[in-house]
C-alpha cells in the first residue's frame, strides 16, 4: 500500500482513503473505510477524471454497475457500492487481504499441482458466475486474480462486456492484456465465455511454467501469436512436467475455434474431479523445492 498523493482524493461516497492499493489504465485504487458505520475495509476504485467527464461513459458504468449486482458467487469479489458524483466516479468493493497470482509465482515461484488444480476450479467457477449473469469478463489475467485465505477472487471488471457484444464501460476499442487475451478479441470478433475460458489457461499456464504460453508483453508479436500460433511447446513441456492431464486440458483450453474450448462448467467440474481424486490442496501454494519471500501473507488484496 503506497500513501496517498496531494492530488489523490480522501472522499468517495461514503468512504474515506486511506492509501493506494494499485492503479490501472481507467482508475486508480484504494482502501476505504465506510464513514458511517459500515464495517470491514473496502477497495475502491476511482475512475480517471479523462473517463469520468463524458456522460457516455457514466451511462455505461451504471450500467455495468447493474449487471455486476446481478453476479452470484464465491469466487467474485462483493459489490459494496458505487457512486456517479459530481467529481468523482467510483465503484466499491470487499477488500481482500492476500496477493495477487502474479505478486506470488514471482515472489515464490510456480505453484504446485494441488494448488493449479484448486485454481481452475475456482477461477472456472467465476467465470461461470460471469457468464450466467450475461457478462465476459475479457481482462483475466493473473493479477487480476487475489489469492484469499478461502480460495481465488476474481477481480476488476473495468472492461467487461455483455455477451450481446455490448460495451459496457469500454469505449469500443479492443481491451485486454495482450499475453492473456483470446485469439477472437484480438481479431475483433464476437466474445464470449469462451474468451475467458482461453484466458484461464493461459492465466494457468504462467501460475505452473512462470511463463504465458504465448509469450509476455504488449507488442503486435505477441497479439500475432495469440491470433495465429500454437502455444509454445517449450513451455507447456514445463506444465507437462509437473501434471500431464492438466497441461492436456490446458491445451483444449487453448484452442483457437472457441467452439472447441470446454464450457465454464466443465473446467470446474474437471478441476473437482482431480482434487476429489488426489491429495487435498490447500490455498495455492509455492512448490517445495522454492523458498518463499517472507511476508507475503500480508500483500495487499485489491479490485
């Protein structure tokens, strides 16, 4: 958590800030505390004033706002509350105490195969939920998944879209993280669950090899061999090493025709299936072999 600037605000809706938990291309984040009594700390995000001013945006965040509502699920953070005030737009929810999955292989390398099978099953889970509610989450990528003390969350739903192909809070430009997106995002065709289902093995993958398997950065390279390419087989070899049937499933997962990807459903109900079938997996955890840094249990949790 990094204090707060002279320019940050203090206030939004109910909530005083405290300090900084992140920042992202549409806002920046903070832990708040509900002035009027409520209890338990939230994170809130607070829309970048370039956003906030064009009344075309503020429609479509309180339309996202509605549909984030209508969400059901264990492994998606709570909406507290949201707020299209005069200065500010803002969006709350619960905060969760714990790292992001990327602040924790690169703090303590690769998880281990308990956990990653746990991790589909959450993960998938979410998407599940996001998708029963009419809603692509398009932006799943490892640290926008919190490791808490009952499981993963799924967080920042700043670019989801409706599976109508509606923008939300979006502009209508392709969003994502390049290293994460689905071959159909980057060609500008129809997403759907199936876009975050791809998204999820290649989230996977990085949590088991500490690689995307098609490759890290933001560069057209990398957006071609999401569109184009298979996955790298050097690095789905390093998944392979560590589970067979997870580095098979993953690579159906990662299939261009999004037709021939599993369904939300049937990536959770895997996953079960291999932690009913083998030892009972904790929180994800680092293999043994690593040493972990200490005082990670205390990273910020954020959304």
């Amino acid at each position: 958590m990094v204090p707060l600037r002279k320019s940050d605000p203090r206030q939004a809706g109910p909530y005083r800030l405290l300090s900084v938990l992140g920042s992202g291309g549409m806002g920046r984040v903070y832990l708040g505390r509900d002035a009027t009594g409520g209890t338990g700390p939230a994170a809130v995000k607070v829309i970048r004033p370039e956003y906030a001013e064009d009344p075309q945006f503020r429609k479509r965040f309180e339309r996202e706002v509605g549909a984030l509502d209508s969400i059901q699920g264990a492994h998606i953070v709570r909406l507290l509350g949201s707020g299209c005030d005069e200065d500010l737009v803002w969006v709350a929810t619960e905060y969760i105490p714990g790292p992001t999955l990327d602040q924790l292989v690169d703090a303590r390398g690769p998880i281990d195969v308990a956990a990653a099978w746990r991790l589909m099953g959450d993960v998938g889970r979410a998407i599940e939920a996001i998708w029963r509610a009419g809603l692509v989450h398009r932006d799943l990528k490892p640290s926008n998944v919190i490791l808490g003390a009952d499981g993963a969350r799924v967080i920042d739903f700043g670019v989801v879209q409706a599976t109508d192909g509606t923008s939300i809070t979006a502009t209508g430009q392709n969003v994502g993280t390049p290293a994460y997106m689905s071959p159909e995002q980057v060609r500008g065709q129809e997403v759907t669950a199936a876009s975050d289902v791809f998204s999820l093995a290649s989230t996977l993958t990085y949590a088991v090899a500490g690689e995307a398997p098609f490759g890290e950065g933001t560069g057209v390279d990398v957006l071609h061999r999401v569109a184009f390419d298979p996955p790298r087989e050097e690095i789905l070899d390093k998944v392979a090493a560590v589970d067979a049937d997870l580095a098979a499933f993953i690579r159906v997962c990662l299939d261009k025709d999004p037709e021939q990807r599993p369904l939300p459903e049937a990536v959770f109900r895997t996953a079960i299936g291999h932690q009913l079938s083998g030892p009972v997996g904790g929180p994800p955890r680092v293999a043994p072999e690593r040493r972990a840094s200490p005082g990670l249990e205390a990273a910020p949790g954020r959304a």
